[in-house]
C-alpha cells in the first residue's frame, strides 16, 4: 500500500497519502489493491517454506503438534520465571487422523438475548411510532444489547431512526459488554447499576443514561461505573454517565456528545468528533491523536494540563457564548437524566465553577472551522 513507517498516523501528515484526511496529501497515495494481494502473496509462499521445513502440508495438520515447539527460549526469558506450561505443551495420543481443531461448534445463545422479547413487546414503538416503556433485568451475560432492536429500526426507517425517545428501555443489574452497541435514533436506554467495556460502540443516535440505583449509598463521582473504551466510533447521540469511566474514553468518536464525572487514562483518544464533557480528573495522555470535537474537562486542582497530550490541541477558557451555553445544556440534561449531585453542585454554583473548566479544541480543527466560515461568506 505504500507505507513507509513514518509513525505519524495520528498527526494526519502521512508523507504517502495513507493515514490523511488531507487532500493535497491523499494526492500523493500510489497503492493499490495489487500490491496487497501481491504481499499477501509472499506471506503464503514464506508460511509454506516454513511449513515444508517442519514437515506440514496444511496448517491443520499443525494443529496440536507441540513438540514443534521451541520451549526453552521462552523458559530462559526473565518474564516466564515461574510460569508452568506442561499443561498446555501435554501431548495428546489420539488415533491417527483424529483433528485437533473445530471438535465443536460455539455456542452463541443468540437466540436467548433479552432483545427479541423487547422487539416482541415494542411493536407500537416500531411500527407506529407510538412512545412506550419497557422494564428489564439486566446482567454481564447480556452483552450488546441495543444492537439487534437497532437493527429492526434501520431496516424500517433507515439512518433516520424512530422520532427521539419513542422508546424508553429502562434495565437494572450489571449489563455486559458493549451495551447500546450502534444504538440508533429513538432509543434511549437507562441502567439502574453499572456496564462494562464498550458502552455505546458505534452509538449512532440513541440516548444511553447510566446512573447509580436510588437506594445505592456509594458517592458516583468517587466509583466507575462504566469500563474501558466508552463511545468507541460513536457517531451520533447523546450518553450520560453518573461515575466515573474507565481509560480511551470517548477514544475515535466522532459525533455523539457525552457527559461523565471522570475518567481514566488516555480519554478522547483519537477522537474526531463530537463533544465531551469531564466533572472531574482525568488520567495521564488525554487527547493524545484528538484531531477534532471538543472537550470540556473540570480542572478544580489545576493538574489537567500535566496530563494532558498537549501536542496539537488549545487548552483555552470556556468565555464563548455558544461554548457556555452547550456546556451548561449538557450538564443539565445530565442532572435531568441522572439527579447527578455533582451536576447539581455545579449548576447551584455556576459562576464559580465555570473558571475552571478548560475546553480542548484541537488546532486540526479550529483550522476547519476557520476554513468552514471563510467558505460560507464567500457563499453569501
């Protein structure tokens, strides 16, 4: 394809046109699919050459042949110290011919997800836009749940989803992983308890509130309730979390807006788009690639700076009138959804707190703006 191993991907200067979006340097691309069929090519004859050395002719054959295996340069490596592996070297004796691979089908338990009894219950939802709300249990078996009734509303009504809030999912329990996973337009989905990794994958429209059960004793500025990679390429919609959230929050979102109360290392990530909101600190290389959206992160003991990834971004004072109002709206629509006491200190307090949020805009993108208003004067 071209690459030259620059190291540069996430500057958006790739010398050869790969990992850009800048046109003048896209310009430069020569790859094509040719060349990675013709490296695909190479990869195959190298793996036969070494297949032929050890004496394989299909790579099933080399299913569970370990005594191939070179093992004393890993037991010699100071990280293994310790660390048996006769179990999983064990030489099976098995009649000749017997497989090693594929003895049995996984089971994928599709066919149990809680989704299809959402999907049989919310038919006025789906097919008349009538406003309706579901009660469910919820537990970490129950993994991306929103994905198949998001599949059902987009093969009705498109991109464009249902009208906002038509239907109303409310869950309680530990919801597993990738909850509200391409959840579309007309959802919204509350949990009563906390998720794990991957909330919000893909989110293309809907509305996610996480929030701690009413009768919990635990302060949710002070505990994570979600886990790592939140709003993963999120595209659209909104996502609420009362807690904290684990690292690469928000990381390649690029359209849905969000407010959490902290979060750990590495948050906005890549991102592209969209806006984030942090009541609280963050960990260590935020914003590190950030080439568009913006962030606004409540900097109350003045350390976000020193950990922040402050290469290519601004790190500026909210004093814009449009920037105060979105930031208020979202942290209002936060205490609406979620009785945040800490979205609620802050509002109670506005003019104190304001001074110290800090909004990041990246320069990529001021830039863009830039260009984006010069454009549409020349159009008046």
């Amino acid at each position: 394809s071209g690459c030259i191993m620059m190291r540069v991907c996430h500057l958006n200067t790739c010398p050869v046109g790969i990992a850009t979006q800048n046109p003048e340097l896209r310009k430069k691309f020569k790859g094509k699919p040719e060349h990675v069929v013709n490296y695909m090519y190479f990869v195959a004859q190298e793996l036969r050459e070494i297949m032929a050395q050890l004496g394989f002719k299909t790579i099933n054959e080399m299913v569970g042949q370990v005594q191939k295996l070179d093992r004393k340069k890993a037991i010699d490596h100071y990280k293994a110290a310790g660390i048996d592996l006769t179990p999983i070297l064990h030489q099976v004796d098995v009649p000749k011919g017997t497989k090693f691979y594929n003895t049995e089908k996984q089971k994928h338990d599709i066919d149990k997800s809680i989704e299809f009894d959402i999907i049989a219950k919310a038919n006025p939802s789906l097919f008349r836009k009538e406003k309706l709300t579901l009660d469910y249990p919820i537990c970490n078996t129950d993994r991306a749940v929103g994905a198949i009734i998001s599949n059902e509303i987009s093969k009705t009504y498109g991109a464009e989803g249902l009208p906002i809030n038509t239907l109303r999912l409310n869950f309680t329990g530990s919801a597993g992983q990738s909850f509200g996973a391409f959840a579309t337009r007309g959802l919204t989905m509350i949990v009563n308890g906390n998720t794990n990794d991957y909330l919000g994958k893909g989110l293309s429209g809907a509305k996610l509130v996480i929030k701690v059960p009413e009768k919990s004793t635990i302060v949710p500025e002070d505990n994570v309730i979600t886990g790592n990679v939140t709003l993963y390429g999120a595209t659209a919609g909104r996502a609420y979390i009362n807690g904290k959230a684990g690292e690469r929050f928000c990381v390649r979102n690029s359209g849905a807006k969000a407010v959490v109360e902290g979060i750990g290392d590495h948050g906005c990530e890549y991102m592209t788009g969209g806006v984030a909101v942090i009541l609280g600190e963050v960990g260590r290389n935020f914003g590190a690639g950030m080439s568009g959206g913006i962030a606004f992160v409540l900097d109350s003991n003045k350390t976000f700076k020193k950990r922040c990834s402050t290469e290519g971004l601004n790190l500026l004072e909210v004093t814009e009138n449009n920037d105060i109002k979105q930031l208020k709206d979202l942290i209002e629509s936060h205490y609406n959804s979620t009785s945040s006491p800490l979205a609620q200190r802050i509002l109670e307090n506005w003019e104190s707190y304001l001074p110290k949020f800090v909004k990041v805009l990246p320069e990529e993108y001021r830039q863009a703006l830039i260009r984006l208003e010069e454009e549409n004067l020349q159009t008046i």
